[in-house]
C-alpha cells in the first residue's frame, strides 16, 4: 500500500521564533484502512504488553496499565550497534534543552532531534523507549520498538522517524498504527516522521553552529538587537549596519537559534531573508 504524507505541496511561512517542531516535518497519513490490520477486538489493550528497561532489567506490563509505569530512570530497550558497512549510522546527540545527550539510529533521527532541540519544548527524550508486543488481525504476534518518547509540557509523545522512500512496506505501517492506538490508549500524541519542510534543515544546520554560549565582550550581540528594535531588515542589511559584519553573523545565527530573533523557515536562510525581533512577526 502506498505510503502518504500530510503537507507536502504545503509551502506556507514558518515564523521561527515561535514555531512548534511538528511545523517543521512532514508526517506519515497512515489511514483508517491500517489499522484493519491489528485485533483491537474487545480486551486489546490487556492483550498488548509493552516492555520497559531500568537498570538493565526488563518490566513488561499490559497496555492498559501503561500510565502507571514511572517513566524515570527507563534505559533504551534496544542498545545501539555499530559496525563496518552498516546501512545506518548512529550515534549520540547533545541536547541543549534537556543538557543530556541521546541516542539516534540514523542521520534522520539526527535531524529530529535537532529540529526537537531548535523548538525548545522537550522536557525529557527517551530513544528507543519500550517494545510494543501486539496481535495482527490474523493472529500473528507481532513488535515494534519506537524510536522516540518525548516529554512535552502537555503530556507525552511519542515518535518514529522514516523517510517516506522507505515508510511503504505494508509490515511498517502496521507497526506504526499499532504504535498510534497505543499511544491513543495511553492519552499520548503519535507522528511518524516522513521527511521535513523545504529549507527547514539548511536553515537548522546553519543556525545550530552558532548555538553555544557566546561571550559579548565587543557589544555586537547588542547592536544586532538594537538595529532590530527600529524594525525588521533583511540578514545582510543587519550584519553590514554592525561594526564587524562577520563576527555580527555569528551573533546573528547565534540569536536566531535561541529564537530571540526571527525569519521565514519556509524560504532559504540568505542575506536577503528578512529578519525581526522575536515577538515581532512580518505577517
């Protein structure tokens, strides 16, 4: 069955000051028609099991008591591996808004969690949080490990990253809306993540090199700040009114990616993008 996605021709404005990371990608459409696929006759969620890791040691429970597991101290389930010619490449990244670093299986989930990091609202990441077992509607038991669980301020989320190329096996798609009446089941939200705005990451990547702590001993910081509060100008035209330019786009990147500022994520990050302070959104 073909695999759909929401928003893909969408090519509206995205104020990155303010924006929610799930403005950013491109989801999977999964459809009613998959979840034929999966027994939710009655009693499924007693049936189901989900299996936790804290200190090494496995906790399986029902789906139906999910809520009361404490989510604190939970290990990935799956560790990471790494070998020669592997198809993937994982590693770890650190999170400025959790001060942790976190577990990725490929440059994909890299971007996520970038993309996580840039929207700030993450209070907690889980990579590779818990193996769902469940039943197919043929009766066949079946498991998925999700990739991510997320600790918003409004609750949990949960989360799998594929790239829409490969989001099309029909095995993938039961996984994932098994995953989604799980979530549903425990009050959470579900997205699988299937590819990402134009122009969204050159503009995270770029703005992400100058994330670290600066120092502001020559004041550039300052008068970027300070040309903005007469009103927005384009990227270039606010570097060159600095007395350094080019240590005033470090500044500037800098400032973007802790959203103090803004542009258009929708459109190429260049000297012609129009830039403003944070609460003061173009359009």
């Amino acid at each position: 069955m073909p695999a759909r996605s929401r928003l893909e021709e969408d090519t509206s404005r995205i104020w990155s000051a303010s924006c929610a990371v799930d403005e950013l990608f491109v989801a999977l459409d999964l459809g009613p028609e998959v979840s034929r696929g999966l027994d939710l006759t009655e009693g499924w969620v007693r049936r189901w099991t989900v299996t936790w890791s804290f200190d090494g040691s496995e906790l399986c429970c029902p789906v139906s008591e999910l809520s009361s597991v404490p989510m604190r101290g939970a290990e990935p389930v799956r560790h990471f591996s790494w070998h020669p010619r592997q198809g993937h490449r994982p590693g770890l990244e650190l999170l400025v808004t959790t001060g942790q670093q976190h577990g990725f299986e490929s440059l994909e989930e890299r971007s996520f969690l970038r993309a996580l990091d840039f929207a700030g609202a993450a209070r907690g990441v889980l990579s590779q949080p818990f193996r769902i077992r469940f039943k197919t509607a043929g009766g066949k038991t079946r498991s998925h490990i999700p990739d991510f669980l997320v600790v918003m301020p409004g609750g949990c989320w949960l989360v799998d990253v594929r790239p829409l190329h490969l989001a099309g096996k029909e095995e993938d798609q039961v996984c994932f809306a098994a995953a989604d009446e799980l979530a549903r089941a425990a009050g959470w939200q579900y997205s699988v993540v299937a590819g990402w705005k134009p122009q969204v990451l050159p503009a995270l990547e770029a703005m992400r090199a100058e994330s670290r702590p600066m120092t502001h001993l020559l004041g550039i910081e300052g008068q970027v700040l300070g040309l903005l509060e007469h009103g927005g100008m384009t990227f270039g035209e606010l570097v060159g009114a600095t007395s350094l330019p080019v240590v005033a786009r470090a500044h500037a990147l800098h400032l973007l990616w802790h959203r103090r500022i803004g542009i258009d994520l929708s459109s190429p990050l260049l000297d012609r993008s129009f830039v403003a302070l944070a609460g003061e959104r173009p359009w």
